[in-house]
C-alpha cells in the first residue's frame, strides 16, 4: 500500500501544472491532475476543517482539502466546471438559476451552523461584518459568480476560493451574494431595468428563505457591503498592497462605489419588492 501511494505520488509529480483563473485572486492556482493546488496561509488550516465539515455534513458544491504538498501549497479537489463569471454570467439569467444559487447558499449556511471552529483557527478578513451578527456563522465572505464554478448551466454547481472564509453573518454573505447574482449593479453590460432588479431579489430572498424581519435588515446590508469593497480597496491601495494596489488602479474601487450609489438610491424599491 505504502509503495502504491509512492508510485501514485511520483506519477502526480509529473503531471503537467495548469494555471487556473476565476477568483478576484488566482495567482500561483494550478490543477495539477485531479487536484488544485493553492498557495497556503495561516488562515489554511482552519479553511480546511471547514471544508472536511461541510462535506461530513452532506454539502457537496465545495472542494474537498486533500493536504499540503511537498512545496507548501494547499490541495484541494478539482471541480469539473468553467467559472461563471464573465463568459457564463448569462447562464444565471433565468430566474430557475437564480434560484438553484439562493438554495444552494441557504444550505451552505445551514451547514456552516453546525461548524465548531478549531480552538486555534486563524481567519483571513478583508472587510469586517458590519450587519451587527458577526460571528452567527462561518461564513465564505466571496460568494459571487466569479467563484462559482459550473459544469454547463444546468451541471454541477459548487462554490470555490475559501481563503476569506471567517466569522460572519448569514445577511452579511447574503448582501454580497445578492450584488453579484442578482445582479444589483450600475455597469452598463450587467445593469437591469429597476422594476427587473428588484423582483429578482426577491426571487432570491424568496430562494433562500428570508422571513420579513430578516428582509428589512438585509435591505441596508445591500448598499453597506458593496461600499465596503469599495473602503477596503481605497485603504489597501494607500497602503501599496497588492493586488489590490492594481485591483483599485485598474478601476475596481470605482465599480464598488458606483454599484453601493445604485444600490442605496433604491433602497425603499427593494425592500417594497421584499415586502410585497
């Protein structure tokens, strides 16, 4: 047996590494075979028995840690799939997908509930839960179509790039989700008619299982999560870090703000549409 693993490991060695993209980070990402391998922090540990938890728990849209390689990279299970975001973000128009994302959150976090941190878990967090019940959960912190991988429209859905995960709220992940699966944006490629915006968020709340108090707190979170990307951006840029030093130049920064401008002046349509 242990000989087997040593040939199977040798065999792996030689396996062609092939960059991966999708993520507002996959630099140094590569599938090598039938596994990922990312570079590791001190927040991987703790990621990976998050992930070992989910998938004792039965939620199978996300990888499964499989270790730390020779070079002290993390290895995580391949998804099958392409990430949606931005070639296959028409594949969530219709409002059968937006729901299948909505469920899929609903039961991540009702999985997540059941997650006991370990003792000595260290989290990366880039924009603080500002929703007033951080620490209800672990939460992902980047759900969004760009880390949704998707094997065809209608194939294997599963959520990736947990490096961010951390204590958090179900209405903080919620906010951000809603800004990118509904989409809740003022660009003009992804930008809906108001009346549109506003029913497909409902469509999603409706999806996860919202009760009304839950709705009114979430309009708010709406416009205070995206403009928290927006504050994050500005202040890592002034300090140099990369990448969001290039994130910010490169127009990020603007696209936050504009999208938490858009989303604030429609406020009272939203939380109608939630209500109604």
């Amino acid at each position: 047996m242990h000989q087997q693993h040593h040939q199977h490991h040798q065999q792996e060695e030689q396996q062609e590494e092939q960059p991966l993209t999708g993520g507002n980070v996959s630099a140094g990402v590569v599938r090598v075979g039938d596994t990922v391998r990312r570079p590791a922090g001190p927040w991987t540990p703790a990621v990976h028995a998050l992930l070992d938890h989910l998938h004792a728990a039965g939620f199978r849209a996300a990888p499964r840690p499989l270790g730390i390689d020779e070079r002290g990279r993390e290895v995580l299970s391949f998804l099958p799939g392409e990430a949606v975001w931005p070639d296959r973000f028409g594949w969530l128009g219709p409002g059968a997908r937006l729901v299948r994302v909505g469920r899929m959150i609903r039961d991540l976090h009702d999985a997540l509930a059941g997650f006991a941190p370990p003792a000595d878990a260290r989290w990366q967090t880039l924009v603080p839960d500002d929703s007033g019940g951080a620490g209800e959960i672990i939460a992902h912190h980047d759900l969004a179509p760009w880390n949704l991988v998707a094997d065809g429209p209608d194939g294997a859905w599963a959520f990736i790039d947990w490096d961010v995960a951390g204590p958090g709220s179900r209405l903080w992940d919620l906010a951000y989700a809603a800004h990118g699966f509904v989409p809740l944006s003022a660009n003009a490629t992804y930008q809906l008619p108001d009346a549109e915006a506003a029913a497909r968020l409902r469509l999603f709340a409706d999806a996860y299982g919202l009760d009304e108090p839950q709705r009114r707190r979430l309009v708010p979170l709406l416009t205070r999560r995206t403009r928290g990307m927006h504050d994050f951006l500005r202040d890592q840029a002034a300090a140099g870090t990369e990448p969001w030093l290039t994130h910010w130049r490169t127009g990020h920064g603007d696209a936050w703000r504009t999208d938490a401008d858009y989303t604030e002046h429609r406020e009272a349509r939203w939380l109608a549409a939630l209500l109604a």
